[in-house]
C-alpha cells in the first residue's frame, strides 16, 4: 500500500486491527547469493514503514516500482553512467543499524537506478508512460556492498525529470544474506540556489515539473529521505545521505 493510501486509512473512524496489521505487514525480498538475481515472496510496492528503533528515525519504505532493475545482481559496478549524458553526480549513501545503535552496517547489499536527462528508465520503454524503448540496455542502475564505514559510492549524473515525479533515486538495501531491509527513494532539495534549479531540468526546463511538495511520493515529507547535494554544473555534483534500516 502506497503511503498517502496508508495515513488516509488512519484518518477514517473505527479500523480494525487485523487491518491495520495487514497494511504494516513487512515484505520479504532475499537475493539470490549466486547473483542469478532477486526472489521475492510478497508485495514489492512500497508502503510507509519507518520509526524509531534504539533510537534511530528509520528510513520511509516507498514503492520501487515502476521501473525496478530486472536483475541487480548484473549489474556491480560503481559507475553506472553506461554512456549517458548529462552533469556528473557523485552518489554517497551511508546505512546504519537502527537495531544497533545506529552503528555503521557493513556489507550490505545497496541498489540504486534513476531516469537520465530525458526521464526515461532503461529496461523499459516503448510504450504506456515512456515511448522510447530503452528494454535492451542497463544504464543507471547499480549494485554495491557498504564498506565497514556503512559507505557505498556510486558514479551517475543528475537524474532528470518525468510527468508526475519530483526528482529522485530509487535505493533497495540488502543485508548481507540478501534478505531485504528497506525499499526508499532519494529526494532533491529545491531552494532556492540548489542543484536542481542549477540544471533546470536540462533541456525540458521545468515547466510542468512536480515538486516535492505536490510529488505523491513525497508530499507527506521529506525529512529522512532528503539528500544534501553541493557543486555546480561545471564541476559535477555531490549527494550524499544517511539511511537508517532495521537489519
């Protein structure tokens, strides 16, 4: 269940618990260790799950859909430009254990993909909601493990933009099992003076772009899931973000 869904549901008298049971229930995702790829038993879409544990805020669970990697587990690398243009962007996240005193998880298993300057994903395409057909190519999307810092970089530029979506980047973590901790996204800041009125939408502009405030992602907060994004469109750009998961 999406998360407006969720806090909607929250607002309508008496729910039954079994309901509310339901809607909290927590997906289980485990990753083939051979990297033949993800198995799933469940719902993959996203659903508001986050709180505090051991005193850590723990991340917002969001859909990962509708354009998730086929297969992650092809595609370790940390440059995941794959011959895309646009402004470099350098992509640090950081994942701590909320069950641990938000100390550093080592070795886990992080995901990342986004749309390129145009908004378009690759593994899809051709129809519906993205015309041009990307279905036989893999560009911005990769696979890395936390080192003992909790640290993954990734090399990409800065995603566009597409009808209906602020800006964002879809992360999926793994513990080192490949049992799956969180499914979020990554939002921009819009300030006046950042990044994201620095590109400008490349050559789209950013007419008919939906900000966060209005994103049906993003609209009931942003708190835990904004990045901090410096630099220019001369140098490139660096995100970086702290992301607490139970693991």
């Amino acid at each position: 269940m999406e998360r407006k869904r969720f806090l909607r549901s929250l607002m309508v008298g008496a729910v039954s618990t079994t309901v509310l049971a339901g809607a909290c229930k927590k997906d289980s995702d485990t990753v083939d260790a051979s990297g033949s790829g993800t198995t799933t038993s469940g719902s993959s879409s996203g659903s508001s799950s986050s709180g505090s544990t051991s005193g850590c805020s723990v991340i917002e669970t969001e859909t990962e859909g509708p354009y998730p990697t086929h297969t992650p587990a092809s595609y370790v690398r940390s440059d995941i430009t794959d011959g895309r243009s646009g402004y470099k962007l350098t992509v640090k996240i950081n994942v701590n254990n909320s069950n641990n005193s938000c100390n550093a998880l080592a070795n886990a298993i992080v995901d990342i993909w986004h749309c390129d300057a145009e908004g378009n994903y690759s593994e899809y395409g051709g129809s519906g909601s993205q015309s041009t057909n990307y279905t036989s190519v893999h560009f911005l999307r990769g696979r890395q493990t936390t080192d003992t810092n909790g640290l993954v970089t990734f090399t990409s530029i800065f995603p566009g933009w597409y009808t209906g979506r602020a800006t964002h980047i879809h992360v999926h973590i793994y513990n080192s099992s490949g049992t799956s901790l969180k499914i979020t996204q990554i939002a921009f800041p819009e300030t006046t003076g950042s990044a994201l009125l620095a590109v400008n939408g490349y050559s789209k502009g950013m007419s008919g772009y939906t900000y966060n405030a209005k994103d049906g992602v993003f609209s009931d907060g942003t708190t835990l899931e904004m990045a901090t994004v410096t630099g220019n469109t001369t140098d490139g750009f660096a995100l970086a973000i702290s992301m607490s998961v139970p693991a």
